[in-house]
C-alpha cells in the first residue's frame, strides 16, 4: 500500500469510528481521529498479526492504553475484515462486543483498558513474556495517549522497560495535546515527554503522527535495537480532519455533531481492506513442556510453628520444580513475602519489580495474557496500591494469583502503615474472586497449589509471625471450603475465625470449655467464596456464632460470614471482632489484645452470647 | 555549630537510632544511619521551626517520606530536646507515641509515613498550601530513600512540583544504594536519578551524603530559586559508621547484632542540644477571615431532575463562596465530576492535579494538614488508583473529602472500566470514614456541605444521569441518618436502597402495592455510619428487607444493612440485590435491568420475601 492509500485508510479509520460513535451517540471520535493515521501505517506495514488466529503464539500485540479510543480500534478489525460493517455500528450496545472501551471479549484484545496508564505497564509485561519465557520474536505496540502520561504507572512502566531492556516494546504516544479537560500540562511541548522518557533509557522519537513517511520510518527503527524499548512521540490533532472538532476544546467523549457533515468532509466511506503481515516464522512448538508430575508440596509436623508467609515460600519453591509455567514477581519485598526461596532457586523465573506495586500487577497480567500463571507478592498493605490494577485485571478475564503478607494487626511493632487490615474487604468486592487466609502452614501450602491455575483474581493472606502447625499434612483444603477444627453435638456457640484468629480461637474453646461452654471452632480459610454449607449447619447447631478477624470490620471475614446465615432459620446471634481502633506499635500479643481479638476477648463475647 | 560539632552530632543522631533500634529489638537503623549528617545539617543550620509551638504556621515542615528511619527522626527529637532518652529508649513499645512509622501523634508530625512513595507527593500538597494558599516562606523538607523512587507516585509528585514551580519543596534523597531486599535498581549512580528527575524541571544537586561541607551547601542552594524545586541526591552508606553493618545486605530492618559494641564504634553515647532556629519574621494573624456566614447552597424543585454529580458541583461552588478554607482538587475530569463550576468561579483556590489520583490525594493531604478543607473528585473508579494513599491518610488522622463520580452500571454505555463498583466496600474498611451516597440534587447539597469539617476521610458517591428531585430544599440530612421515603404501618416488606437504586425501589414498591403488598423503602444515604436503629424499626415491622445497590454484593449496602439488623430479635429474612455479573456496554436502564437491580428485580424478590 503506497502512501497515498494509506492516507486513504487512515481517513477510512477516521470515517469508521466517526460512523460508530454516531450510531451510538456516545464515545470518543475525536481521540480516535488524532491517532487514525498511526494505527493506518502500523497495520498496513508493521504489525504482524494473523487476526484469524488470535491465540497463534507468534503474534504480535497491540495494546490501546488509551481505551477510550475504541472506535478507531474496532474501525481496525473492520479494516482487516475481522468485523463487519454491521457489527460496527452495534458499538456500545446491550450485547454487542464493542464496549466503550476494549475488553477481552474480543479475541483479539489482550487485556480491558480505559482506565488510564495501565496499558504500557502492562504490554511491558506481555514484552517480558516474549523475551524472557516465550522467547518469541513477536513485537508489542502500544497506543498511549499524552494525558496519560501524569500517571505515575507510566512511570513505573518507563523505568521498568528501560530497565529490563525490552526492545520488544514500542510505545507509540499520540500527542494530541487535548486532554478530557482542556489541555494537558505540556501541550505539544514534545520536548518535554523527550527529556522525560529518555531519561528512563528509551530510544526516544518525535514525529508529526501525520505524516506517513516520518511514522513508517519511526515504525522501522522500533525493532532496530533489540536492547532499547522505543518511544515515538507523535504530534497529533484530536479530532483530525473534521473542522467543526480538530484541535478544539470540549470535543472529548462525544459523537460528532453532525455525523454526515463530517463523513462528507472526510472524503465520505470507503471499503478499503488491510491484509496485515503474517506472524514470523514456523508456528513454535507448544511452548510449555510436559509436566514432571504433581509438585512435591512441604509438609510441616502438627504442633511445629513455621509463619503461614513462608510455608507459602516453601510451597511456591516447590511448584516451582512441577509447573514450568510458574513465574514469581515481588515488590522489593522478597525476603518478607519469602518469594525470595523462588527468586534464588528459579532466579530465570523470578521478575524483580522493585518498589512499584502498579507495575507489579501489570507485569503479572502481562505474564497472564501469554498463558503463563503468576503469583505476585508484597505486603497486604501494599496490594492497595494497585487496587485499580487489580479491579481491571478482574475485568480483563486473567487468571493471577496474589499473596499479601504482614497481614493485620498481629504484625507487631511496625506499626498500622504496615499492617493490611482493609485487604479482605477490597479484595472480596473484586468480581469472581478468591480470598484464601490460612491458619497454619499446611493449609497455606495446600492452597497455595489450589491457586494455580484456579480462574479469576486469587488472593492469598497470609501471615508475619509463626503460628502452631494444626493440620496433618495430608488435609486438603478445597477452594470454598472450611475446616472445623473443634466440635461436638453439644456445642452451645460456634467462633469462627481465619489466619491468625483461628489460634485464638481455639485458646478462647478452651477457656470457655472452663466455664462449661462446648464451644465449636471453624477455621474459614476460604472467606471468598466461604463455606456457607457448613456455617450454616453450625448456626443451625450453636444458634450463637462469634465471628474474629485481624481485620476491619467493614468487609471482612464477619459480613462474609453474616452474609451466609443472616437468613438462617431458626435464626442465629451474631457478634463480630474485628480491629475497630487505630493500632500503633506493641507486640504480636499485645495487638490481638489491644484490638479485641485475642482469646480472652473471644470468650467474652462468646460468654456473653450464651448467658442471654 | 562548627563542623567538626556536626560531625560529632551526626554520630549522636547514629548513636541514639541504633540504641533506640536496640532496646525495640527491632527497627530500622542502619536506614537511619545513612542520613544522621543529612540530617545533622538541616536540623542544626537550616530548619526554621519551633519544637515548642508545632502549630506555629510560619515552621518549616520535615517530612520522612522513608518513614522507617523513625529512629534517626526520633533521635533529632532528642537532639533537639522535645523528647528525653527514657522516651527514646521506649521505641516501638506498647503505649509509646515512637511508633515503628512516625504518624501525627507526635505533635512534630505532619502525617504517617511508612507506605514509600507518599511523603514526597505529600510534601508537594504541603509545599502548595505554602505557596498559594497559606502565603508564608516556611519550607518543605521531605527525607526521601532511594528504593522508593521505584514508586510511580515520586513521579507523580516530581511531575507536578515541577510544574507547580514549588521552590519552597526540597528532596532529599538518601541514595544508600541498599534497599529491603538488596539492591536497588541504580545502586550508587546518582546520574541516573539525575537525569530522571532534571528532566521533570528540577533543579538536581548530587553530592557526597556525608560531606558536612557539600551537605550544606546543598541546602543553602535549595533556597535560592523561589520557582524550582530542589532534589539533593546524597550518597551514603547504609549503616554508616559501624563496619558490622556499613553497606552490607541483609542489614535492612534489624537492630544491630551487638549495640554496645556499635556504639562504641561511634565513638560513645553523647548530650549535644540543637537550637534549632526560629521560624522567620512575625508571626502571621489568623489566616482565614472571618465566615461570610453560612453557604447559601443550590436547591431543586422536588420533581425536577438533576444528576446527583451536578449538585455537588453546584453545591461546592456555593460552599466556596462561604467557605475561604475549601480548596478542590481534580484529576483533570472537572467536566464529568463538576468540580469545572468552582473551578471556573474559584480558580485560585482549584488544584489541577491532572491524571494523578495519587498526587492528587496526597496534595489534599497536604491541604488538610496546614488546615484547609480539600474536596478531591474523580471518576468513583479511579479512586481506586489511590486507595493507598486514602488508607495512609486515615491513620494520618486528616479531614478529607472525597467524591467519586459515574458510580455503579449506571453510568451505561462507557464499560466496566469506568464503574465504581468496588467503591463503597473499599471506602467503609477505611478506619473512621464516612461514606454518602445522596439520591437526589437535594440530598447531595445537603451532605456535600456536611462533609466540610467533618472528622476523617468523607466519601461522597455520585450519579452520572440525572434522576428524580425527592426531596424538598428544607430537608435535612444528617450524617449517620437515613429517609423512609415511603411507609406505612402495614408495610409486609422494607426495601433498603441508596442513590440510583432509591428511584427503582420506589418504582418498585408501586409494582407491589399492585399486588397488594404494602412496601417501606428507605433511603440509606448515609451507608457509613448507617442508621441501625431505623433499619432495625423497619425489621421490626416488616420482617422482611431487601437490600439493593449499584456496587458488587462484598463489603457494600447489602453488607452494612445486614451488620445493622443481623441480630434483629423477632429476626428479619433478608435478601441482597447488588451486582453480580461482569456488565458491558448498554444503556442505563438495560444496566440495571441487566444486573438485576431494576424496579423489576426488586419487586421480585419482594414478592419472594412476602410469599414465604
């Protein structure tokens, strides 16, 4: 295709998300049109992708971090003949495919965009995947828009890249200088995301992003150093091409005001198709080995004492050797997350993120995108920075598995900015997730397995300091499970509790067996989904239950609890511990006292319960 | 003080981290270590502030964003007398303000730190009440480390410090090359941080972190230009001084092996006493003015329409005519939140914080900590983005006010990317937040103005499309209260809904009066603290409630209302409407019908609860 066609296909991107943002009278033309002739170029002469074969392994990607252009991104797949014309216009209605922004139920999008900053960091780890574990030759392109460059996740990225060297990567930046507001800081002061992005070791390239001789030419120097991540800054107009919108304010997210007058000016609708370049080479073989058999998972001897963090360490070592697919990231934490026992076994497996827990997260969806299964650790604490990574992560479809560790109070002296105590709560609003807080190093073993490999966004809690070993090692411990570690047909109250609690619980069993209380204890380890069978039956036996967590009490194990029997019939009384204070520094045992969840606040309240 | 007392004061500063490190058996002084003759500096010739009157507005403000070098901020107290040696020595213990990570229970402290990556854009709010609001020359100095560069909020925060010309902001950067887990990404190559942070229009001094000379001189450099925020990157040695430890891995976060050994090293225990110099010229009159009296806040007719977004948009525009000491920040979607009307009428008192929501937060923090009254807004959504820095300002202790607009499916057409759906879980295990969630344009006036000095961390949810005025201008809205907007004593059924699902539950209780079934609706607009002793009357009367929210089932409305009438004794059946399914691109009303929490949905669950 000459220049002169491609000028014609960028107009016909143009006209095609103009077309579908009218149909819908809604999305974003405007944004669309700005960077319609980088995509024109990218998919004509650059991308090598086989868009009947989404998952063939040598493919490239193409990543809009900059989600809320999705007409341009679906006037592509028409382009290329992956859509029709009708499904076009379907954009943004019940049931089509084409959401406002991109998600995965497209099968050739990787991961959901739209909130912004989260594509970069991720396509750097769908590069990390092509260059250190696939070891495939495909490149990833990702669209980025100038607003997005004030997230700090960009910067995360641009370190990163930089850093690992990922030649793979090449973020194209359509510097359209209107951001939803107005104008952005820095306008088309290229210069400045230049000095900026080159700092963080990119090969750095400014461009009018419509000129076509100048964007092919940046195109083919992106793959030239196999070493050096690639920016290319690309002076746009937003809304290009239509003068009722080009470059003007208050255009943002909005169809076009006269939908026909703007096709018109634009040369009106074309049907030119793209043929994209195929990916390179022989189709590799299946990249994953056979497996060596079921991991060779520790075991602790019941009543030894190891930290619930480091069983999951030894777990993950262990996994390490049965599941090549395995990959570990960590936040600079390792020796405290204990992914260090991985990180020095596998080190060819380990991504050191450093302290940059949105890079991290995006990291692990990268991996997660390329079939890989990653677990990604930090402080529970922590997680909370990349809580929106992890919400889109959800929405993506991917499967990744995370652990927090120093949960809740019982961490001890550190103190409430090191404590995750809102974790349990956030994590259990995520959609289709799995919270999983072991007591004891077996179970954090077991469930450590269960998650890989187990759909959606797993969370695994665990916990700083050594706690007694309750289970054989030969329990299993099912995702939705529950294991009633105490129990008779007398029992007048049930506790249940999870990590941590549950050994004060069974010390608070065992004063209220003092004072006559058969009391039952259940050990909810998984608190998403939880065992509503088996609580239910307790509440149905004890018709009191004493709920108790190292967490708040918004969110956590209690409403999780309470959400399963509330309607129980007869009906059960209810009391939940949790942290309501602000801890500060104390040790482990004082904390559990200081917050009301240790043993002897346990058999309060469970006294209290039974004397009414 | 001479250099050679410097020295000696640098020594003492090492001496008094590692005895306090030592008696905790557990802290962070070999990270205090490497900045004792940064420090030693400052405190000696530079800080302008008075130890005695921490709430004299003209003192210059030390911030450890590397919050773990407590001790070294603990022995400058010390130093500088405002605590004694017992005080010291009683680190870390149970009942001590000497936290593991300072916080504001130490008059001296400005907010917790402790989550790297928080002090530095904090610092810059501080810097920017300094400079546009409060109008005084004091001076922000904020203690960085060098693994927390790795955070994208750094970048945030050099990004708009740079910007925002903020010459009253002084980075200290402790580049002691070492970080938890070993080293850090750049290690001793100080050019490397250089360049990064030169590019964001800083001015950049490196220098030898233990040169007493160059340390000061650095300091002197970083008053000069009013205009442009100074980085002094220091080299220096972790665990400077004592060769058990000095720049060696595996040092980080462990008291010394042998203390008496180390300090004996240091050359012995000393008593020297700063005087540290007074804050400059006289001090200010009350910086606000008096109040103009109360706000003349907007009002709708009941029955008109109005987007709950646009009220609190309106509202705050009235708040900032009364109000001097509000200031609203955004993170450049003042058109969606309508944070656009005050900044339009109040442009010198909106912070633009562009796509940020981290600086964005940590600028209201540092708002709220010279005692001004920030709204923060963004999209419910992106809120997540900064959930972090929401968690460490509520252990900060500060007043916030937070709005989240385009929650819920409701928002339509633009995706899943854009709901807040995870919001209110989130927000409610914030210790001591306040979490609002108004219905109608009335409503949202009256708890828009609620919030401004309300005590914590506020949370206003607001509505995209515009709904139904209920209310009439005069009502009133407590916070903790809640409206039976329909009910009679022959009520079969409550429904318990908030924002976009009162106008659905009100659609639905005329479908059940159809049916003969007398309905309560109740609008919990206040979801944190929620009115239980309503919703326990109604439990009462009733028997039977359904919960319905635009939010995933965990840790919301559905949740709260259970903790509120679990233990209800006649007990209550209850049944929870929330949003189960990944939603997609549709319209409002396909939205909610698609997630089931319609007018439809609710009357049949109802209808369910009542004929059983």
């Amino acid at each position: 295709m000459d220049n002169a066609m491609l000028a014609e296909l960028g107009r016909q991107l143009r006209v095609d998300a103009v077309r579908a943002a009218g149909a819908a009278s809604s999305g974003h033309p405007t944004s669309s049109m700005s960077a319609a002739d980088l995509m024109a170029v990218l998919i004509t002469r650059h991308l090598r992708y086989d868009f009947t074969r989404p998952d063939d392994p040598r493919g490239d990607h193409l990543i809009f971090s900059k989600g809320h252009a999705s007409p341009l991104l679906y006037a592509i797949y028409k382009a290329v003949g992956a859509i029709d014309d009708d499904e076009l216009l379907g954009f943004r209605t019940d049931g089509s495919r084409l959401e406002g922004h991109p998600t995965p139920r497209l099968p050739w999008v990787d991961v959901a965009t739209g909130s912004l900053g989260q594509g970069l960091p991720i396509g750097a780890g769908v590069a990390t995947a092509g260059r250190r574990f696939d070891r495939l030759p495909y490149h990833v392109w990702v669209l980025c828009g100038d607003s997005e460059l004030a997230e700090g996740s960009m910067w995360e990225a641009f370190e990163y890249a930089g850093h690992e060297r990922l030649g793979n990567l090449t973020a194209i930046v359509d510097v359209n200088r209107l951001g939803q507001r107005g104008p952005t800081r820095h306008g088309w002061n290229l210069g400045a995301y230049a000095r900026r992005i080159a700092a963080f070791g990119w090969d750095v390239v400014e461009i009018d992003g419509h000129d076509l001789a100048a964007i092919d030419k940046a195109y083919a120097h992106a793959s030239t150093d196999p070493m050096r991540p690639v920016a290319i800054l690309a002076r746009t107009s937003k809304g290009r091409g239509v003068a009722a919108v080009e470059d003007i304010e208050g255009k943002h997210g909005k169809a076009l005001p006269d939908v026909d007058e703007a096709v018109a000016e634009l040369g009106g609708r074309r049907d030119l198709r793209v043929r994209v370049r195929e990916p390179a080479g022989e189709p590799p073989p299946p990249p994953r080995g056979a497996r060596p058999g079921p991991p060779r998972l520790p075991s602790y001897e019941p009543r030894s004492s190891i930290a619930t963090r480091t069983a999951f360490g030894e777990a993950l070592l262990a996994l390490g050797a049965a599941r090549p697919e395995v990959i570990v990231l960590d936040g600079e934490v390792s020796d405290s997350t204990r992914t260090g026992l991985f990180a020095k076994e596998y080190p060819d497996r380990f991504v050191e993120c450093y302290i940059a827990e949105q890079q991290m997260i995006a990291a692990a969806v990268g991996l997660a995108v390329r079939g890989w299964t990653p677990y990604a650790a930090t402080f529970a604490a922590f997680l909370s920075r990349a809580y929106d990574f992890i919400r889109m992560a959800s929405i993506s479809g991917v499967d990744l598995n995370l652990a927090g560790s120093h949960a809740g109070v019982s961490i001890g002296q550190d103190g409430p900015s090191q404590m995750g105590l809102e974790d349990i709560a956030a994590l259990r609003a995520i959609h289709g997730s799995t919270v999983l807080y072991p007591c004891d190093g077996n179970s954090a073993v077991a469930l450590t397995a269960a998650m890989a490999g187990h759909p959606g966004i797993s969370y695994l809690r665990t916990t700083r300091d050594d706690t007694e070993v309750l289970y054989a090692a030969e329990e299993t411990f099912e995702i939705g499970g529950s294991k009633t570690v105490r129990g008779s047909p007398d029992d007048e109250v049930t506790i249940v509790a999870a990590g941590i609690t549950v050994h004060e619980a069974l010390r608070a069993a065992d004063k209220l067996m003092g004072d006559g209380i058969a009391t039952r204890v259940i050990d909810a380890y998984s608190i998403k989904p939880i065992d509503a069978d088996t609580l239910r039956v307790a509440a149905a036996a004890t018709g009191r239950i004493v709920t108790v967590e190292d967490h708040r009490p918004e969110g956590g194990l209690g409403e999780a609890v309470q959400s399963a029997v509330c309607d129980a019939d007869p009906p059960v009384r209810i009391a939940r511990l949790a942290v309501h204070t602000m801890p500060a520094s104390a040790t482990r045992d004082q904390q559990l006292r200081n917050a009301g969840i240790d043993a002897d606040a346990i058999a309060a309240s469970a006294r209290r319960l039974t004397s009414t």
